[in-house]
C-alpha cells in the first residue's frame, strides 16, 4: 500500500483541524463570544475557560472558533470570486486572441501594477471595511494571477490536435472552450487556488489587524491580535493563540499545495 506524502498528511490534519473548528463555531461555542463579564478579565487559561480570557472577560476559545469561521468563509469566498472570474477572463484571452486578449491583458497588467494590500486598502475605502467589501477587493487583487496562468496554458493548448479536431468537427468556439480546453486548466487552477486560499487568509487577517477588516466587537483572528496590544505582558495568551492558529492555518494550507503540486504536475512526478 503507497503511504501518504508527509507533507499532504500534516496539511489534511492541519486542515481538517480547521474546517472542524470553523464549522462548530458557526453552531455552538462554549460561551457567547460576544458576552462580558468584568469579573473574569484577562484571566489566565483555566478549566471554566481552557484559552483564558480577554481585557472585557470574553472567552478566548469561543473567539477564535468565531474567527476561524470568518477566515475561512472569506477565504473560500476570495478564491471562488478569484478562479471563476480569472478563469473566464483567461479563457477569452488566450482561445480568442486579437483585440479580447489585448483589452483583457492591458487591464490585467493595470491590476498587476497595483501592490496587492495597498489596492486592497483603496478599495475598502470606497467600499467599506466589511466582509463583502474584503471579499471583493482580495478577489480582484488574485484574480489576475489567475488570469496569467489559465492563458498562458489556453495557449499552449489552443494549437494541440484535439482542439483542431473540434474546430474540424464543427464544433463552435463556446463549445470547444467549455469542452476540451476548460478541463486542461483544472490542475494548474487546484495549485494556484489553495496558493489564493493562503494568501486570502493572511490578507484577511492582516486588514482586520489595522482596522479595516470585519468591525468589532465581531471576533477575527486579526482584530483579535491587534486589541491584544496594550496587554502583551500581562497577557501573552492573548497573542499567542490567535497567531499560532494563523500559523498553524497557512502551514497546513501551504503544505496541503505543496503535495498537489507534486500530485497534479507530471514534472514532479518524473522527478520522485
């Protein structure tokens, strides 16, 4: 029996922990995340409250099973709006070229040009610090990304002999496209989108930290750490645990690209 790549083993773990933790919390949390009680702040971890408390008394584990459900939720949100949205646009541009893939490419390289938290930060300026604004903008900012690579392998696959053979057939562009090219593109996009999914998530959590993320009292792992500031030495848990599960987060993610880039790319493959 083939034993497990390491590296997609502690990745799925690491995953698993998280979409667990993300689910539960959308359900049940130990206490309400939200509720004070000034009889308890900054207390250490304990029994009653195994991740200790914040400066207003809210359990921290109730917090951060709150926040992985917002991490996540925006995450997944980003990278759909990212593949879809760059996979279209790439698509068109690379199966269509002339003046489509000029237009698409000239306003892609505008985007490009842009470094990513600073567009993002314009953008939430426009539109609000709120999770539908932070989706949006994250999601424009990786969408070229996408667009770059599902065009440049749409070119390597628009002069092979199965997509010529459609063309002979019949077969409209619309159809050869969804049909015979679309597919092509899956491997390289599960690669770059769990890349995006990492990204998103550091992104997130960056925002939140200076301010422009999720509001409070609303708990991320972002505004989490920044409010834990002003206690750090008086309550280091406070800091450690939403880091740690940052952390903890985009290892596994990273981990879990690594072992699909190595699965899906017949380089890899050759190499083991």
């Amino acid at each position: 029996m083939r034993r497990l790549p390491l590296n997609l083993l502690i990745g799925g773990v690491l995953i698993t922990v998280l979409a667990a933790m993300a689910l539960i919390g959308m359900v049940w949390t130990p206490y309400d995340p939200l509720a004070m009680n000034f009889a308890a702040t900054l207390s250490p971890p304990s029994a009653s409250h195994w991740l200790g408390t914040d400066e207003f008394g809210r359990d921290q584990l109730s917090r951060l099973m709150t926040g992985a459900g917002t991490s996540v939720r925006t995450s997944a949100l980003t990278v759909l709006l990212a593949v879809s949205a760059g996979t279209l646009f790439g698509v068109v541009s690379g199966f269509m070229r002339g003046w489509p893939d000029r237009i698409i490419m000239t306003l892609n390289d505008v985007l490009l040009a842009f470094p990513g938290l600073l567009f993002a930060l314009g953008l939430l300026a426009v539109l609000g610090a709120t999770e539908g604004g932070i989706i949006l903008s994250l999601g424009l900012i990786y969408m070229s990304s996408v667009v770059r690579v599902v065009r440049g392998t749409v070119l390597g696959l628009r002069a092979r002999e199965f997509v010529e053979a459609s063309a002979v057939m019949g077969n409209s562009r619309l159809y050869t496209m969804w049909r015979h090219v679309l597919p092509n593109c899956i491997a390289p996009l599960t690669v770059l989108a769990t890349s995006i999914c990492g990204w998103a998530m550091l992104a997130e959590s960056s925002l939140s930290f200076l301010g422009l993320g999720v509001a409070p009292p609303s708990p991320t792992w972002g505004n989490m750490l920044s409010g834990s500031r002003a206690f750090l030495d008086q309550a280091v848990w406070l800091v450690i645990f939403p880091g740690l599960s940052i952390s903890a987060s985009l290892l596994g993610i990273n981990l879990l690209g690594d072992a699909l880039r190595d699965m899906l790319d017949p380089r890899m493959r050759i190499r083991a």
